[in-house]
C-alpha cells in the first residue's frame, strides 16, 4: 500500500484544481469547452501522474500527463508538470516549450515563472532568466523576495550595478538585513568601492548596536583593507561597553601586532584566550600560527606555552587542547611533560593516530620501555594496520632482550610496510639485530644484507653487521671491509672505532687493535670499549694494564657477563 504524505497530496490537489478553474475560465477567452465528462477523466488522468510523479515513476507519470493535455489542451497544471518531469530527466529543450505554455495559460502562477526562469538558469542562459524573472516582479512587484534571485542571475552576468539596484528594492521593501548587507560588502570590493563597502558595515552597526559581531565583521574590513586607525577606533568603542569581548580583544591583538606594538597584543590574545566565547578552533588555529613563526624565537615559545596552558583551563575536556599543549611542550624539549598532555588527550578522545604516535615515539625516546609496551599494544588495538605501532612494539621487547617476541612485532610490521622503503629499512634493521640476538644468524645475515641492497650506504646496519660478523668469528674479510668503509666516512666515532679494532683483534692483529683503542679509550665512558682494549692488553702480555682495564670497565658498566670472571682469575675469557 503506497504512503504519501497528506501535504504533498494537499497541494496537488490545489495544482489540480485551479486547473479545473483555469478549464472553466477558458470558457469565457473562447477556447474550447470540455464535457462534463471530458473534464472528469482529465482531472482523473492527472490525478494517476500525480501519484506516479510522487512515487518517482516519471515515465508513467508523463504518459498520464501527456494523456490529460490530449484530453484538456488548455491545462496550465498539465503543462507544468510536464515540464518538470523533463528538468528532472536533464531535457531542458523539451521542458521549455511546456513550461512557456503553462505561463502563456495561467499568467497569474509566480511557480510557472519561477520555473521556466530555473530552466534558463540550468542552461546557463542567463539573459533569458533575466527576462523572466523581470516580466514575474512587473507582474507581481509585492514579490520582493524574488529579487534575490534576480539579483543572483545579475551577478553570474557579472552586471554588479543592477544587482547593487535589486538589494536596494530588497532593503527598501523588507528592511536591513546582515545577507543583503553581506551581498553588497562584497560587490562594492569587486568594484573596487571600498567606501561603500565599509558604508554598508557601518549602516549594520548603527541599525544593530547591541550585536558586536556587526562591529566585529566591520573591524575585519578595516584591518583587511588597511584603515588600521579607524578599525582601532571602531573596536575601542566596543571594547568601552564591553571589555571582554573575546573577538574584540582578538581584533585589537591584530591591530596592535600590526602596530608593531606586541606588549598590547599579547595582553589582548590573552584576554581572548581566557574567554569560552572564543572557540576553541579558533584558539588552536592561532596556536598553530605562532608555533610556525617560532623558529628558535624563545619568547614566542614561552607565550605559546602560557596560551596552551590557558587553553586547557578553559578547554579542559576538550581533547584537542590537551594535545596541542602537548605539541608546545615537545617544541619546547618538555618530553616528559608533553608525554603526560598526551595522554590526558586520549583518555578524552583516543582516536587519533597522531597522538598515539607521538606517545610511542616519547616513551622510546625517554627509554620507557614499561610505558613503550603498554602504549604501544594499546595503539595496535586501536590501529591493528599500522606498522609504525608493531615497530615500536617489537623495540619495546628489544630493549628487554627479548629477542623473540621483538622479531614477531617487527616480522608483523614489515608485511604492513612491503610499499615503504624507509620503513623495510628500519625493520630488516632490528629484524637484524632480533634474530642475531636469538643465535638465528642465517635469518640474521639475510635481514641485513636486504637492507644493504636498498641501501648500499647504510652504516648503522655496516657496523653492527660486521660486528656481529667478529662475534661470531665469520666472514672476518667481510666484516672488515664494511667496518673499513664506515670509518672512512666517520674516522672519530668511538662506537665505529671499536668495531673495526674488534675486528682486528679477533683477526689477531693486536698490535694494530691497540693503537685504535688508545686513540679512543682515554675519553671514553663506555665499558664495552674499555674492556675490549683491555682485552687486546692481555694479548700482547700486558696483564696488569689489561687488569686495570677490565676493573674500570666493569666501574662504567656495560661490559661483558664473563667480566667478574676476568677480573678474579687475572685471566682473559672469551
């Protein structure tokens, strides 16, 4: 059983009685007289395409209305219909000639212009909607709404003036009002008349004074077309009545800046950040500006970080205020605290990937590996395809030595990585390193060689690579070779150092080893080099010296887990 709703069915029934009136009013112009009859079965006929047109079954819908004009030539409502059902369809050459004669039967229906006037209008034919929509307002001047349209159709012609002309009957007929206001702003600055255009400004503020925004819109104008002392004066007065008008004070922070005078300015930005009338978009996107101008410029910085702050007094569940502190606070190298903004951001919105991102890469910076974990299986629940979370998670096994699990992250990542190049690279990296870990060094061998094909030049994966290599006392001429091509390109790097006289050393070229470990032990804090050179001492029989080694080694940390040993039995262990 079909619905229609009893408006729609209301008001075509109206269309189909004053066609039944425009058929009798025929009568009276000589037109041909319909039957009883005759006109029972139109009416019935246009009521059938009424409701195939209601049902959207257009075609049926015109054979009905096709079938009531055979029968009654002279329906206007016919005619009309007709004519809409081939706009609809896209015909517009076709709807004209129906939509003409719907006017040319009943010139007193404001909706058969308007239509044929929308026809020339899809048809970007504009001069011809003029026309009509000029003969409708002749016809029908108490119309006035209509000279909105007429007036669009003006300024698709680019005819600025007579469109100037129809919102000034507008204005003339139904009063002041911001749209028209706006419309004629805009017109005059295409014109080039920018003293109109404030003019029109001006007409709002002294019809509405008690709406700021009017004075506001006019302050923008000013400011915008370089009329700073005027807009100044314009916004004092506000400000008088009411001091903490947020965008007031907001438009006296741009006049004062562009004064030069900053002191002012930033008092101003200040009083607009503490009021809630200011949006909160609004108050980022202005953040967003200054952290783009900061460049290193620490004043801008701490008044960034004082604005941020307010932001989330005023803001405090709003999220994104949460993190934009955060985004300052990591500009301005307050990790920790920025760690603990963003954080407090996701527990009121964790939808965004970004802040989950700069979670992880903090907690992996601050070396959280608790907090690394967490977080970042939390963010592989909310985003399981991201690999940049599996890298991140695997990094927090690594850092464990749990090698195992870290290859399972990382092995996850690097099939949701197959298109990025950078990110395999990071990934075959620790793969690398993980299954080294886990004495799998086939898979080890084949992650790093992987990387060095993409990346011929990549001396991390050089370095570790050949140092595995030594450890496990393999491919020495290999591991040489890479070890040599990164001191070459970093000749005082300790950690490079000491691979490549590592290398030596298991090469039993001690002599050689030593000289490189002198140029590097003395300002060296690091126990793995000090124990190595201590380790090259007792090769060439200097025990006592290699003893004293092994001691300040193990005093520094990250030494061997065979040290203790070396240092009771005076004895080398490898």
């Amino acid at each position: 059983m079909y619905r229609i709703s009893f408006k729609l069915i209301a008001f075509f029934v109206a269309i189909l009685a004053l066609g039944t009136v425009w058929a009798q009013s025929s009568k009276k112009k000589g037109k041909e007289v319909l039957t009883k009859d005759q006109q029972q079965e139109a009416e019935y006929i246009f009521s059938e395409g009424m409701k195939e047109y209601l049902l959207d079954n257009y075609g049926r819908a015109l054979g009905s209305f096709e079938r009531s004009l055979s029968i009654d030539k002279n329906n206007a409502a016919a005619n009309y219909m007709i004519a809409q059902i081939y706009v609809k369809q896209g015909n517009f050459y076709k709807a004209i000639p129906y939509a003409e004669k719907s006017i040319e039967l009943n010139d007193a229906n404001k909706y058969y212009y308007l239509l044929l006037a929308q026809i020339y209008e899809r048809k970007q034919d504009f001069s011809e909607a003029t026309k009509i929509y000029l003969t409708l307002l002749k016809k029908m001047p108490h119309l006035s709404e209509h000279y909105y349209d007429l007036a669009a159709v003006y300024l698709f012609q680019g005819k600025y003036d007579d469109a100037i002309k129809c919102y000034d009957k507008i204005e003339k007929n139904f009063g002041m009002s911001e749209e028209v206001t706006r419309q004629k702003q805009q017109i005059f600055l295409k014109q080039g008349k920018l003293n109109d255009a404030i003019n029109e400004g001006k007409k709002l503020c002294e019809a509405y004074p008690e709406e700021s925004r009017y004075t506001i819109s006019l302050v923008e104008m000013l400011i915008s077309n370089e009329k700073i002392d005027e807009a100044e004066k314009v916004v004092n007065d506000l400000v008088k009545k009411d001091p903490n008008n947020a965008f007031a004070n907001l438009a006296l922070h741009d006049i004062y800046k562009s004064k030069g005078e900053n002191k002012k300015a930033n008092e101003k930005l200040e009083i607009a950040f503490k009021s809630p009338e200011l949006d909160i978009d609004t108050k980022v996107g202005i953040l967003i500006a200054k952290i783009r101008q900061m460049q290193g410029d620490e004043s801008l910085k701490e008044q960034c970080l004082y604005l941020a702050n307010i932001l989330v007094k005023i803001h405090p569940l709003e999220a994104k205020a949460h993190a934009m502190l955060a985004d300052i606070l990591v500009i301005s190298n307050k990790n920790a605290e920025a760690l603990q903004s963003y954080l407090q951001s996701t527990k009121l919105d964790n939808s965004h990937f970004k802040i989950w991102q700069q979670i992880v890469i903090i907690d992996s910076e601050l070396n959280l590996t608790d907090s690394l974990k967490k977080h970042s299986e939390k963010a592989l629940e909310l985003f399981p395809n991201q690999s940049v979370f599996w890298f991140y998670n695997g990094l927090s096994y690594q850092f464990e030595k749990n090698y195992k699990k870290a290859a399972v992250s990382f092995e996850e990542g690097k099939k949701l990585a197959l298109t990025d190049r950078n990110m395999l690279i990071q990934f075959n990296t620790l793969l690398g390193d993980s299954y080294n870990g886990l004495k799998e060094y086939k898979k080890s061998d084949e992650c790093f060689d992987e990387v060095l094909k993409s990346d011929a030049n990549n001396y991390v994966v050089l370095n570790n690579y050949s140092y595995y290599l030594s450890l496990r006392k393999d491919k020495l001429e290999q591991a040489k070779k890479m070890s040599e091509r990164v001191i070459k390109e970093f000749p005082d790097n300790a950690t490079y150092l000491d691979t490549y006289a590592w290398i030596l050393y298991v090469m039993k070229e001690y002599g050689k080893a030593k000289d490189i470990f002198e140029r590097i032990v003395q300002n060296s804090n690091n126990g793995t080099i000090v124990e190595h050179y201590g380790d090259v001492l007792y090769q060439l029989g200097q025990k006592d010296q290699a003893l004293e080694q092994w001691k300040k080694a193990k005093s520094l940390g990250e030494a061997s887990e065979m040290i203790d040993k070396k240092i009771n039995d005076k004895k080398l262990y490898e």
